[in-house]
C-alpha cells in the first residue's frame, strides 16, 4: 500500500502539475502582493483607495516633471475617472503601459527622474482587479484608447483625430467580486488629495467640482492637522530635493508627516529617522547646551518631504523608505538630511531670536518635568517589565504592527476591556496571531489638566504604555488597532471618554494617524427557528423582526458579559464593525477636553440635556 500512495503522489505531481500564470491571473488570485488589503472602504488602506493611488500616482509625476497644472477627479458609487493634462501615453504603448507587466516609462530616471512608481506594476494591478478599465491618450491632436474587463482586452479604438488638450483618461470599477458591498468614502479620499497638493504648490485636484489647492506647501499641512496652537510661528525650510517644516505644540509626545516623490510613508523609514536625528542635534548645538533629544522633541510637530531616485520602499505600498541613499550616485539619506538640517535650522534659529527664545523655554520645561518624575519613571519602568514577563493584565498576541519579518503585521490588534465577563469572552475566542486582549479593572482615572506624571504612577496607565510600546513615540507601536471595547451603557461610554481622554492627553498622535478604534457591538438578537440576526441599531432591529415573521424572539443586550464566546465570535471577526476615533481641525484638543471631562458642570449638563435621547425598552417587538 505505501509503494501506490507513493506512485499516486508523483502522478499527482507530474508536469500538469506545473503551472504559469498570466500577469491579469496572477494578480486576481493574489492582490495583497500588488495592494495590500482588499476590503470595501470602509478603512483608509483599503484596496479601491490603493487602486485610486495607482492611478493618481502616475497624473502626479506627470506634475511633476513640468506638465500638466491640474487633474480632475469623479467617483461615483462605483466608477473613478482621473484625468490629468500632462503630455500624454505614447499613443502607440498605451495598450502595453495598461497590460504588460514590467512595461513603463519610470524606468529611465531621465524621463521620470524622482517617480513614485518604478516598478511598472501599479496601472496593470488597477487593471486586473476592476471590472471594467478605460484608458485614452490625448497627443498632439490625436488619441488611442482601450478597454477591458477584469484585464481582458475588450475593443482598442486605434488612432483617431481628438480635440482635446494633451493627457491621458482614465476610467475604472473596483471589481465587485473582489471588493465585496465596496464604496468610496470622501472622508477617506479628501486626505489623499490634500496631501497631494501640500506637496505640490501650484497644483489643483478637482474631486467631483470640488477644488484643493494649496499656496504654503507644508506649512498648510501642519495648519491642516494641529489640533493645538503652534507655539512659535511654524519653521519652513526648502531646498533641492527637500522641503522641512517644524513647531513645537502645547502637547506631548512628538508628531510627524513624512513623504517621499509626494509618497506618504505613514511608517516614516530612513528619511524619517535621520530627519528626528539631525533636527535634535542641531538644536541641541545651537544652544551648546547638553540637552536630552526626548526633550527637544516633546511637542515637536513637523514633516519632511524628500525626492529620492528610485526610492526603494519596504511595500507594494509604500508606506515605509528602506533606501539608504539619495540615488545612484547621490549620497546617503541621512548625510543629505544632516546637511541641510545643520545649515538651514540653524541659519533660522540665528536669524529669528523669537522662535528660539519660545522653543528653549519649551525645552526647558519638558526637561523640568522629565528630571521631576525621574524617580517615580524609574520604577514603573522597572514594575512594567517585571509585569510584562507575567502581565496578568495582558493577553498577548503573537504578530504586531512592528514586527520586521512577515506580511500580517497590519492585522495586529488589542482590545480594550472591562471587566473580567468581557474580557473573557473574547480572550477565549479571539485570533491569538493576530488579537491581544488588554483587561481594565473598572473605571481608568480622569487624566484631564494632569500631568505625564500620572502615566508613571497609575499602574493601569503604565502597563497598557508598555503594552503598547509608546512611551517614546508610536513609531515602536506594537498593535495596528487599539480598540476600545466597552458595554454600549451609561457605565461603558464613560470608561471610553476616560480612554480617549488619556490617550488625546498623552498620545494624540495614535489618534490623528487613525490606529485608535470604537468596537461596535450588537444591541439586539432577533431570532426564529431558522435564522438568527444580530442589530447595531433599532432600524436593523426592525428590519429583522420583519424578515422573521411573526413573533420572532426578541434579546436586548445589556453588556458584552451577555454574549456567549461563540456568538461573540464573528463581532470580532475580519468584518467586526469598528467606528475609527478621528480629530477634524477645528476639534481643539484642549477645548474638547475642557469641555467633557473639565469641571464645567452646569455646561455640561444642559448640553446632554438639549440632546438627550429616551430609549424605550419596553417596546422591542
């Protein structure tokens, strides 16, 4: 019996076997190597958001080399159309640029000199995973067009007379059996383009007649994205290939925006270390004082855009730079940061005496209260890592958001919860690569006007900073998602303000860079004989009691303890519903805080007075 399982094996495994895919094929079965996640739009880094990119990317760097002012975008439900009016697809390659891997202009650096895209894969991904793609070419009075489906060539119109300006059209529907129930969301693709034109003064993106312009670069970018006023008009320094700005906020913790060929790389890379590097150093040597980096940079907020010759990233993605040097024949990142730094900080801070005075007596005082609660930092550091070798609190995972090797690190996430019902519920059942599970006791402390004291003294507090690894700064963060789970009561709506309250206090930057997320969970369970729904909201409750028929069962849940580890299984699930915690501009961190967790009583009161809501439980079915 062996020799014929053996002889059935090496059937099996003949030359049939054996396999080539086509470029369209390879893509459609394996996506996450060309766009990460799929998704359906309902996160930032969803896949139709990385097919947009693609194809914005390739309109940017057209910006970029001198041609073409402004592109134009429209997003229906469903179909993008990009337009940009730079010189225009050769007419005779438009069919291969859109559908030979491997086929591009980027890869001669005198044509697309600091670009974005090299690889020649990204429009092809675009390609392959919609289920229908458009691309025309507009030069010199003529065009060429062709169509496709899922990345089968359907017509190629050949060339014909156009009036139109130069450029090139592209028009694309994410494929929806790929992209399940898909959607684009503003919220999303408004931050996409702003940065674009941060970093592009000159250049207008119309989303939907809607205009984004920017006149101040960077500056408007940090404008853009405080949530806390500037203590010192904001530092802009430019130069060949690199554009800095830096202030110091009323905040702690240190906040960056770091881009590369207009790329934003929100896990920063080389060009973002060497930037946090040589700014300290110089301002430390400006003062010839023997300052510590840490309290230079408490409060920093800045951002660094740098153009690299083919920039190699650590993703398909590009959210990270792995290069160490500026190009070919250029010299490292960080010698070339380090230069610039050196002379044109410092040059400013000589030159403009106010800001220096302002951000010494900033230094100052972070260097004040570090040296003060030296003592009591020593020994949560040292209780934190006794505690972490048996963390009752903790139940950990085994892939996190800053692991160096693997490709699910984004999956990483920790649940924040109260009480030992929940927290069991979805410790028993949680993805234990991918899920941690953080216990709270029970009501965390009020952090609102302490000070980073208190992050030291409450045990709580200074276990879930180890957990996390931010004590200085998320760029060690070890979860993607930091998920606050509490009972949708009285009770757990205050431990979520008390949450989001420590974490604007000390953290902000774990908000604004969108790691910090609201666990739905249901509220009701509709049930018959056959079919069982689960309600978020009354109008899913509803709706359900209607598709059940006639006196359904009908459960109100009052807290996560309630539901059994089994039911509990798929509301943390790959589509566990999340509600992402986000900051808007005009959301003043300090006036937030003043206002719920501040000692305004009276104001407080009649505010949830005026919008009070009365729920009814006696009426569920």
């Amino acid at each position: 019996m062996a020799e014929n399982t053996l002889e059935n094996t090496d059937f099996e495994y003949g030359s049939d076997a054996i396999k080539t895919l086509d470029w369209k094929e390879h893509i459609r079965r394996r996506p996450g190597m060309y766009i990460g996640k799929l998704g359906d739009g309902s996160h930032a880094d969803d896949g139709i958001y990385v097919l947009l990119k693609e194809v914005l990317d390739n309109a940017l760097d057209e910006h970029m080399m001198g041609f073409g002012k402004q592109i134009v975008v429209e997003i229906s439900s469903e179909v993008v159309s990009v337009r940009d009016y730079g010189r225009g697809i050769p007419l005779d390659k438009v069919r291969d640029v859109s559908s030979k891997m491997n086929t591009g202009g980027k890869y001669d650096s005198k044509a697309f000199k600091k670009s974005v895209g090299l690889n020649g894969v990204g429009i092809k991904a675009v390609n392959a995973l919609s289920s229908s793609f458009f691309i025309q070419s507009y030069r010199d009075g003529m065009s060429n067009s062709v169509s496709y489906a899922c990345g089968e060539v359907i017509t190629e119109s050949g060339l014909t007379p156009t009036d139109e300006p130069n450029g090139t059209l592209v028009q694309f529907a994410p494929d929806g059996t790929i992209f399940k129930n898909y959607a684009y969301r503003e919220e999303f693709i408004e931050p996409l383009l702003k940065n674009y034109v941060f970093l592009n003064t000159g250049l207008t993106i119309l989303l939907n007649g809607r205009k984004f312009h920017s006149r101040n670069g960077l500056v408007d970018l940090l404008n853009e994205n405080m949530t806390t006023e500037p203590l010192y008009p904001i530092i802009h320094l430019s130069g060949t290939d690199i554009e800095v700005v830096i202030t110091h906020g009323n905040q702690y913790g240190e906040e960056y925006y770091s881009f590369v060929n207009g790329q934003h790389t929100t896990q920063g890379g080389t060009h973002l270390t060497a930037f946090r590097e040589s700014a300290s150093r110089t301002i430390k040597e400006f003062y010839a004082k023997n300052f510590e980096y840490t309290d230079i940079r408490n409060g920093m907020v800045a951002a660094i855009s740098i153009k690299v010759e083919e920039p190699v990233f650590e993703s398909q993605t590009k959210t990270k730079l792995g290069s160490k040097d500026m190009g070919p024949e250029g010299p490292t990142i960080a010698k070339f940061i380090g230069d610039f730094m050196k002379k044109e900080l410092d040059n400013y801070l000589h030159k403009h005496g106010d800001v220096a005075e302002v951000m010494l007596k900033k230094i100052l005082a972070s260097e004040k209260e570090r040296k003060a609660i030296a003592g009591v930092t020593k020994l949560a550091r040292e209780r934190a890592k006794k505690a972490n070798l048996n963390n009752r609190k903790l139940r950990d995972c085994r892939i996190h958001y800053n692991d160096t090797k693997g490709d699910r690190q984004d999956e990483s996430c920790i649940f924040i919860t109260e009480g030992d019902s929940a927290s069991g519920s979805i410790t028993k059942i949680r993805n234990v690569e991918t899920q941690a599970v953080f216990s709270l006791r029970g009501k965390p402390l009020n952090t609102y006007g302490l000070t980073q004291k208190v992050v030291y003294e409450n045990e709580e507090f200074n276990l879930l900073q180890a957990a996390l690894n931010i004590e200085d700064g998320i760029e060690g963060l070890r979860y993607n998602k930091v998920i606050i789970a509490t009972d949708a009561d009285v009770d757990g709506m205050h431990i979520r303000l008390l949450m989001i309250t420590f974490l604007l206090q000390f953290f902000p930057d774990l908000i604004k860079k969108g790691h910090v997320y609201i666990l739905q969970t249901p509220l009701f369970r509709v049930r018959n004989k056959k079919e069982t729904y689960y309600c978020y909201t009354d109008e899913e409750r509803i709706a359900a009691i209607e598709k059940c028929g006639a006196n359904p069962e009908v459960t109100r849940f009052k807290g996560l303890g309630e539901i059994s580890p089994d039911e509990f299984r798929q509301f943390i699930g790959p589509d566990m519903r999340l509600d992402r915690v986000s900051l808007r501009k005009e959301d003043l961190v300090k006036d937030l805080l003043e206002f719920y967790m501040g000692k305004n009583t009276m104001e407080r009161q009649n505010f949830i007075i005026q919008n009070l809501v009365i729920e009814d439980d006696t009426n569920l079915v």
